[in-house]
C-alpha cells in the first residue's frame, strides 16, 4: 500500500481543501482514501448509524481526484490531522509563489499520509463499484428544500440541554424520512448534497444498487445506505 499520493496541481489541492472543510463542519472525525491507479476517492461521513437500534441511515459524501502518477492506497485517516497536512503544503505553494516561481505551471503536489486509524465503524461500510441501476432525475432544489427543512426541524425538535441518544433520535427521525416525491431517498441526502456543496441547479442523476442509492452530480456524489427491515446487514 501507499503511503501518499500526489495531486497535479494546487488547484486541485485547493478543491480537496474545501472539500474537507466542508465535511469538517459535519462530521470531524476521519476520511477513507482510496486509490486505486490514478484516482483518489475521498470517501467522508455525514451521518451513519452507532448500533443495530440507530435508525439513521450511513450516508456518505465522495469526490474523486486525479493523481499524477499509480499507487493502492486503502487507508483511513484523521481529517483533522490531513486538513494539517494540506493546509502546510498550501502555504508551501504560495510561498513558492512569492518567491517567482511560474504561476502558469502546473506544480504536482504530495501529500504524505497521517497515521491511520482502526476504530471507525462506517469505513468497513463500503458501497459497492458496480450494478448501480439509473433511475429519473431529482431536481437539486427538491434536496435543497428537504435539507433546509429538516435542519429547522432538527434546531427547533432538540432541547437546548438534551443528551446524545435524544439528539440521535431527532435526527433519525428527521432525516430517515424520504424526501416528498422521491421514494427510497432520505432527507439525508439532500443535508449531504447541501452541506458538502454538490448541489448546483443541473438536475441531480440518481443510482440505486441494492439498499445502496448514489445521487451524482458535476460536483461529488452522495452514497446512502438504508437501514434493514430487520436485524440482518
């Protein structure tokens, strides 16, 4: 397995910054790298369940990035401690920059893997690569609605002093719902589209493989699971 792997350029450097920044804000705990060739697949949590009676579906947000050169890499990793390591390099870049370098040239960027770490649950969740069946279209502002609503909903349901199992609940019941109009999508969804900043006004493509449904638009990819019927995966 690898143990870093290079981007072609800042701009690319800054797209996976904001990328995690905006997932940070969510959930700040750890990011799946996966390389597989020249591609990176930045898999991060928006919400997943914490045991067989959480009925929050695992909703993950996915962008993938071009690498300059091969390399496996299957490793999960503190966002906080990546967010470090690429707000460095960045500041390397521009000092570079200021020091004459040519902006118009194209500077691959390495980034060197944190530690990993073991213990996260939703990471050994992974969605599967291929039987993804098209469905029709979603409008982003269908999301978009579904994602505003539920996070009033959310602020206004959850007591100022309320503890974690109250606030989980609230939230299973807000965003387990479907979205109106489109059945098998979770609210979720559209918190994670929104949130992550993936919805534009380009009509959302939807996927569904198995319990799995994939909503991709030009900016990323949102990957929901939903719950079973019973206690089996």
């Amino acid at each position: 397995m690898g143990t870093s792997f290079t981007l072609p350029d800042t701009a690319s450097l800054g797209d996976l910054r904001t990328y995690l920044g905006r997932a940070a804000r969510i959930e700040d705990g750890s990011v799946r790298l996966i390389a597989d060739s020249r591609v990176l697949a930045v898999y991060t949590a928006i919400l997943y369940p914490l045991g067989l009676l959480d009925e929050l579906p695992t909703v993950l947000g996915l962008r993938t990035f071009s690498l300059t050169q091969p390399v496996t890499i299957d490793a999960v990793v503190p966002l906080a401690s990546l967010q470090e390591r690429l707000r460095v390099l960045a500041e390397e870049q521009d000092a570079a920059g200021a020091d004459g370098a040519d902006p118009t040239r194209a500077t691959p960027v390495e980034v060197e893997l944190p530690h990993e770490v073991n213990t996260v649950t939703w990471a050994a969740i992974s969605p599967p690569r291929g039987g993804w069946v098209p469905l029709p279209d979603i409008s982003p502002e269908l999301l978009r609605r579904a994602a505003r609503d539920g996070i009033a909903e959310v602020a206004d349901a959850v007591p100022s002093n309320a503890g974690d199992a109250i606030v989980r609940r609230i939230r299973a019941e807000v965003w387990g719902r479907p979205v109106p109009g489109i059945e098998h999508v979770p609210a979720a969804a559209g918190f994670a589209g929104e949130s992550l900043g993936f919805l534009g006004h380009d009509p959302v493509r939807l996927f569904e493989a198995g319990r799995w449904s994939r909503l991709t638009t030009s900016r990323g990819h949102v990957l929901v699971k939903r719950r079973a019927w019973g206690l089996a995966d």
